[in-house]
C-alpha cells in the first residue's frame, strides 16, 4: 500500500490503534491531535516511524483549518484518507448539564469535523479522488442516557457526510462513517461532566468493550472495502437494527440497560 491517511484524534485509544496499523502496512501517515509531546510517543510506537508526519492542532480553530490542510498536503503532495476521529464523549444528565457542555460537544465533535473536511474538499475535488472516514458511534444511529449532546453531535454528522457523499460522489470521493460500540479506550475517562470537567474515571461498558486492536483490525477492513457505513461493537450495536423495527422497543431496551 502507498496512501497517505491523515488521522486526527491520534493521541490516544483508536486514533493511536489506527497509527500502528497503519504503519506496520507501509502507509505513509499524519498524525494530528492538540499536543505534539503525545504525538511524538505515539509515533514512537509506529513501524518506520521517520515516515509518519505530525500536525497538532485544535479541532476548535475553525479559522485556522484552510492553513492546516495546506501543511498536511505539502507533507506528500496528497492526501488519500482522512480518518475524521478526534472528538470527546459525554456522562452528565441533560438537567445538570450547563448549556456550554453542549456548544462544546457541538464545536468538538461537529463543527470540528466540518470545518476540516470541508476545507479539504478542494483538493480531493482537484486530484479526482479523496477517502473520508467519519468515526461516529452507534449513538449516532440511536441516543442513550448521559450522552445528550454527545449523541445529537453525532447525530449531526451523519446527515452531513451522507450529503457530502450524494455532492461530491461524482468527484470520486467516498465517505465512509464508522460507528463504534463500546470500544476498550480512554473514551469515557476523557468524558465531559455536566459542568465542563472531565470524568476522570472508566465505566463499566467501556472497560467490557471491545478490545480496541480488534476494532481497528475490522475499520481498517472495512475503510478498505469503501463502506457506506459500518457497525463495529458487541450486543450493543443491534440497537441500530432494532431502530428500524421499532423506536418503542430500543427505547425500552436502553432504559433497562442502565448504562452509563
């Protein structure tokens, strides 16, 4: 393989799991995240590590996203996949959430994702080909107690990259959105509370999840196939398919759960 794949979010759980992968195949990459000392040991990790470029920046900076993607691009002249993955989690009841939560939730996980996938557009649509990777969840397809504003981001995504792809299909580009179960990372003890700080600690669900080499062995499969969409977890992604049956019963049956 000789891609070049631009991975945001490679600081940690699956961003840092992709990198690994990724290298040990050969890939040429680019590793993104807020702090470059992270993204230097994660590089560390990687097979032919002098291959693999690093790019910090903030998700947030909406206005400094047409610069980055410049940089990403004058790397290796290219850009083939982007893997859209950094974004935060939520565990805060809706009622003892402050509003910022969600604007943050919102900048993150959204806007973020927005504001550099359409300022890469320009030149997947000159190169006639282009790769997008959106790791979104299952609670994406459905929502779930604590993760209001977590949920309603993703949520967000998914109507936005399944436009991009009816626009831009036509330019050869391909979206794919990747919805993760519980996956075993540092997802929920990186989790914002209802009043904007971070968890601090695991839950149970996550600590069960998915081992997190394994799911990135099944995106990675499926990025290569140019999936549509994809599901990858344990029991709890057949929520996805019981939606479609009915809302009534995923309803009940994630009440009962009492996951948290």
């Amino acid at each position: 393989m000789d891609q070049v794949i631009w991975i945001t979010g490679a600081s940690s759980g699956i961003g840092a799991e992709l990198a690994k992968q990724y290298a040990y195949r050969g890939e040429h990459l680019i590793l993104s995240a807020r702090r470059m000392d992270v993204l230097e040991e994660i590089k560390q990790h990687c097979t032919q590590a002098a291959s693999v470029q690093l790019l910090p920046f903030d998700l947030t900076d909406y206005q400094a996203m047409e610069g980055v993607v410049a940089q990403a691009v004058r790397f290796h002249g290219k850009i083939d996949l982007l893997i859209n993955n950094g974004g935060i989690s939520q565990r805060s009841l809706i009622i003892e959430s402050k509003f910022e939560v969600f604007e943050k939730l919102m900048a993150v996980d959204y806007l973020g994702t927005v504001a550099l996938s359409r300022a890469l557009l320009p030149y997947f649509i000159k190169q006639k080909q282009g790769h997008y990777a959106v790791v979104s969840s299952v609670m994406g397809k459905f929502g779930s107690p604590y993760r209001s504003g977590y949920c309603g981001a993703k949520h967000a995504l998914h109507g936005f990259f399944d436009v991009l792809r009816m626009e831009h299909q036509k330019d050869g580009i391909h979206v794919s959105i990747v919805c993760p179960g519980f996956v075993k990372t540092p997802i929920a003890i990186n989790a914002v509370t209802g009043d904007g700080s971070t968890l601090g600690e695991d839950d149970t669900a996550t600590r069960k999840g998915l081992n997190v080499t394994r799911f990135c062995s099944k995106m990675i499969h499926a990025l290569d196939q140019k999936r549509w969409e994809v599901y990858i977890g344990k029991k709890e992604k057949l929520g996805v398919y019981l939606k479609r049956i009915s809302n009534t019963l995923v309803h009940h049956i994630v009440i009962r759960s009492k996951v948290r």
